[in-house]
C-alpha cells in the first residue's frame, strides 16, 4: 500500500520498520519538529526522524497539521492508501481522516476502552492492573474513540515498570498494525465501535504525580505508582525541607511484626497497638532498613534514595550519614 506513516518517539520505530518489511510503500513520513531537550536544552531530532532518514524516507516536521495549506497539499498529493499513526502527538485534523480510502489506523498502547489519552502505559501500571495490550483502531475526531480493528494482551508481571512495557508493546504492536491493514485491504477486519460507558482516561503525566502522598495511598498503591511512573516523574518526597527521590522501594512488613508474633500474642498485640498509633508519613528504622507509614496501616521500605543535592545511595549507607529525629516524617 502507498502510506504516509505519523510518529514521533521511539515506541513507534518499529512499527515503521515492520511497515517497510512487509514491503509498503512510505511515501512521507510526519514527526514532530525538532525541540531542545534536558537541562543544557540541546536540539534533539525524535527518533522516527531518525529511523525514516536512515531507510532514506521523505520526513515533514510541521509545527501544526489542522490548517496548514502546504502540508495539506503535499499529503493530498500523496492520495494514500492508509494514513498510520503510532504516538504522533497531535489530534490528526478531519481532512487528514476523510483522506486515505482506508482511513486512518492508529496503534494505541491500552486495551481500549481502557486508558484512552497521552499516557496509557504509566498509568495501567501505576493503577495496579495485571493486564494491558495494544489496540489498532480508526482514528476519529474524538480523542481515543475509533472503532477497533485488533486486540492483543499482554501480563503485567509485578516486577515490571511502565519502561520495562514500552518496548515489549513497541515490538508487539508493529506486527498488529502490518496485520491490521492487510485485514481492512482483504475485509477480513470489520471495525466494531468502542463501549463508551466503559472508558476510562489517562492523561499527560505532571511532575507532581510523582509526589508521594503517605496519606491517601496505602504501601502497594505508592509502589505501584513508582512502578508506573518510570523513568518519569519517579517517586519523590520531602525530609526536613529537602527533594528526597525514591530510586527503589518494596512494600513491607510493619517494624517489629515478624520479631513480636514470635514472642508471644501479649508483644505482638502491643506491636500491632503501636503500629496503630503511627500515622502516614512516619519513618521508623529497623535493622538499617528505612521504613515508612502508609495509608491503611501498611509499610513501605526505602531501599535506595538520594536526597537533594546528595548522590544516590543504598538506605544502609544513607541512613549511615544521616541522623533522624526520633519522630521523623516524610512529606
């Protein structure tokens, strides 16, 4: 098929690989333009530029794509059979979806009607879910809304983090998007419209969702959300006014509880009392572990974390250098 391809970061390299295998023609590839990135802001080329100019692709970087007579023309001229769309990062304008006689076919990483929006991946982890996937559908004037073409699964393993995901899904999805269009071209692929009432939304990520709120999310919750905001925004809180990123954690058991249920019911019923007592955000130290109080009277253990201005270290070494207060607090 003659196709224009539209994608930007490296979670859509493969798909417009799999499209030259599968022996496609590409006629122009669209990226986003260009932008300075990390703190010496340097100018940084996304990697589907990247890839394109390396299989010697056209590539157009245009800084809008709704009303943009140059671009409109230069696509039109094209007449593609398929427009592909793997995490471009712009709404696709409705004369882009009434162009290709096969429409436009995107690759969103979630089991749609899930997670519709920017960040599908993070957030399917930082909620805690044990299954995600791909989903290839028709793009739409709705955000995430099309009908979906093909569904694939994949486990979440408890282990893993959303980057850990993004490139099991990168490297599945490519070959569901070559089958989706050999399915819509044969009309082997009939489209089925979404379950609306089941959607769900996962938008852009902030730096502050990185923040860990002691308070409002139990042990598991704020590991699962370190899990899913990888490699950004983290985790982080705050000890004695200061950044303290949390490079690694493990939910944990309360401090005392496995010595004091070997003791006898009289201590373990006194350690359960005074784990009661403590309130979220509370730190407690056992055996050169850094331990913390979370929501519902459970515990999270601080396995490595750099403290601002500081360089990254084991919680042993750390709490080595440091001196706490008796009642120390995190937030």
């Amino acid at each position: 098929m003659k196709l224009v391809f539209c994608g930007t970061p490296q979670f859509a390299v493969p798909t417009l690989k799999a499209l030259l295998a599968a022996d496609h023609k590409i006629e122009l590839v669209v990226s986003q333009p260009d932008r300075p990135v990390g703190r010496d802001r340097q100018l940084t080329v996304p990697p589907v530029k990247l890839a394109a100019l390396s299989a010697g692709l056209a590539v157009a970087q245009p800084e809008k794509i709704r009303n943009n007579p140059e671009f409109r023309a230069q696509v039109e001229a094209i007449a593609p059979d398929a427009i592909v769309v793997v995490a471009y990062g712009r709404l696709i304008p409705p004369w882009m979806l009434a162009l290709p006689r096969l429409g436009c076919i995107n690759l969103h990483a979630s089991l749609l009607p899930r997670y519709r929006g920017a960040a599908p991946i993070q957030w399917a982890v930082a909620i805690g879910d044990t299954i995600t996937g791909n989903t290839t559908m028709l793009l739409e004037e709705g955000l995430d809304t099309g009908p979906i073409l093909l569904q694939q699964a994949l486990v979440i393993a408890p282990h893993q983090t959303a980057a850990d995901l993004f490139d099991l899904l990168a490297e599945g999805g490519a070959p569901l998007v070559v089958k989706t269009l050999a399915g819509l071209a044969n009309g082997t692929i009939q489209p089925e419209p979404q379950n609306h009432a089941g959607a769900t939304f996962a938008p852009l990520l902030d730096r502050e969702d990185g923040r860990m709120e002691f308070a409002a999310h139990t042990a598991t919750e704020l590991k699962n959300r370190w899990r899913g905001f990888q490699p950004w925004p983290g985790a982080f809180t705050a000890l004695d006014g200061k950044k303290l990123i949390v490079h690694r954690m493990e939910v944990a058991d309360a401090p005392g509880a496995q010595e004091s249920s070997l003791a006898g019911s009289a201590p373990a019923k006194a350690a359960s009392a005074e784990s009661a007592s403590i309130l979220p955000g509370q730190i407690r130290i056992q055996d050169h572990r850094l331990l913390v109080a979370c929501a519902g009277n459970t515990w999270l253990e601080l396995v490595e974390v750099q403290l601002e201005g500081k360089k990254r270290l084991a919680a042993a070494e750390f709490l080595r250098g440091i001196t706490l207060p008796a009642n120390a607090w995190l937030g």
